[in-house]
C-alpha cells in the first residue's frame, strides 16, 4: 500500500479521515484497517506518542520521525515496504509556522462588546499526547460561567462569576497552560476556544526516555533471531554513536512489527 511505514505508525483506519485540512494530514489507504498491537509495541509507542496521542500528535511525531529516517541510509527499510510516498518531510509551514499554535477564539453568543482575553503559557503535549484542545465559554447567568473542555479528556464546571475593575477572575483552560478573563457577566455570551500544543520534547529527551521502556519490551520488539532486517534494526538501535541512527532502527523495528501483526491478523 502507498505510505506503508507512515500507515502503520499511525495505525488509525483509512475510514476515520478528518480531511486534508487537519493538521499534518497525510493520505492514507482507505481499506486500511487499524492492528491490534502487541502490548511491547504499545510501551514503545508511549515513549514516542505519549499516553494516549490523538491525531494531530500522531501526525507531528510521525513527520518527525520519518523525516529523521530520511536523512540516513536506512530509508531503504521504508521504501521497501513500498516504494509510493507521498507524505511531507522536514518541516513545512504547517509545523513551522508560529500561527499554527495560537490559540483560535471565534464568539456564538452575545455581542461585539463581549470579550474573552486568553492568558497562559501552554503546556508541552508530549506525556499526555493530546495536541488538539477545544472549549466552550458560555456565561450562564451573570454570577456563572461554564468552561466546558469538549476534546478528551473532557471536562465541564460552573464557576462563579464576577467582575472587579472590568475583569473577571482567570478560568483554566484543563490541560492546556492557557486560560481566559471575561469583561462581561452578559447572559448568553459564549465563545470556543481551540488550538494545539505545541510538542517540546527533542529527539535526545525520547531516546532517554526509550532507554527506560524495559529490556523485555526492546527485546521482544528487536527479536533474538540472527536474521535481517532485525540484525540491522537491533545494532543501529544499541550500538550506533549517532542518535539519528539508533532512533531510526527502533522505529523501523516497530513498523516491521506492526506489519507482522497486520498480517497474522
């Protein structure tokens, strides 16, 4: 199938497309169906993708990675797999741009003098995996305000509204660093807020991280049997002095393992 290496690494059905505008969007084969992993791929997943990664995580490590498997002698092991790729690498305007990571405030209720100003610094998305976000402000009375946060993990309350000197307190936006004042206790204001975070970790912090996953897991994932592409993978991964090299043949091990689940399914 076209973009074999980067469908398998991101092992969601061709079925469940957001469309081209997503970010970091790449086509991926409609009849594609999602593997179930074996648990050892999944502990290494974590270590790349985080907890529990939504798309837009998945998209921006995966852009990441194969991009550093691009620029060494083991693209091959990609192009293997199959030949037909379309996906982006490096860093296009998309990810570079400093736009994309604004926050994005669009208003449903109220009127023009109604104003939500959003404060913070945003948290780093790479434990947790979850890049996207999305809010809903509605003022409910003039002593209420509802924050609900529609993106996973959900989370809704009520808090108490005021305004002191023409602003309200500062509401958390869960999970995201930012947060927002209100000049308004008008009944029916609401707005949404949404965005992404940006991920901060650098390829070094993974590789650390990856360094703690487990000797079971790795040696599950690289096998023990002396054959190829593992011997490849397994020496790239402990004994390469360049880290591009040693990320490269780990990655490449979980997309040949994830392969082979596919076919066994």
């Amino acid at each position: 199938m076209f973009n074999h290496a980067r469908t398998l690494l991101l092992n969601i059905s061709g079925a469940n497309n957001p469309g081209s505008t997503y970010l970091g969007e790449e086509l991926v084969p409609e009849n594609y169906a999602a593997i179930t992993l074996p648990s050892y791929v999944e502990n290494v997943r974590r270590q790349l993708f985080g907890a529990a990664p939504d798309r837009a995580m998945l998209n921006y490590r995966i852009r990441q990675l194969l991009t550093l498997i691009a620029n060494t002698d083991l693209q091959e092991y990609v192009t293997e797999l199959d030949s037909r790729v379309t996906y982006t690498l490096g860093e296009d305007n998309t990810f570079a741009q400093h736009g994309a990571w604004e926050p994005v405030l669009s208003q449903y209720g109220g009127t023009l003098d109604d104003v939500v100003t959003i404060t913070g610094t945003p948290e780093r998305p790479d434990f947790t995996g979850k890049m996207f976000y999305q809010f809903n402000i509605d003022i409910l009375s003039p002593t209420v305000v509802q924050i609900a946060r529609q993106t996973p993990p959900t989370k809704s309350e009520n808090l108490s509204l005021s305004l002191t000197s023409g602003l309200s307190d500062s509401y958390p936006l869960y999970y995201t660093g930012h947060a927002v004042r209100l000049n308004t206790i008008n009944t029916g204001a609401a707005w949404t807020v949404s965005g992404y975070l940006r991920p901060q970790l650098s390829m070094a912090a993974i590789v650390t991280q990856l360094e703690s996953v487990g000797d079971d897991n790795l040696t599950e994932l690289f096998g023990t049997a002396d054959s190829e592409p593992w011997n490849t993978f397994r020496n790239a991964w402990y004994n390469h002095p360049e880290l591009p090299y040693r990320l490269s043949g780990l990655v490449l091990a979980m997309i040949y393992r994830t392969n082979i689940a596919g076919s066994l399914a």
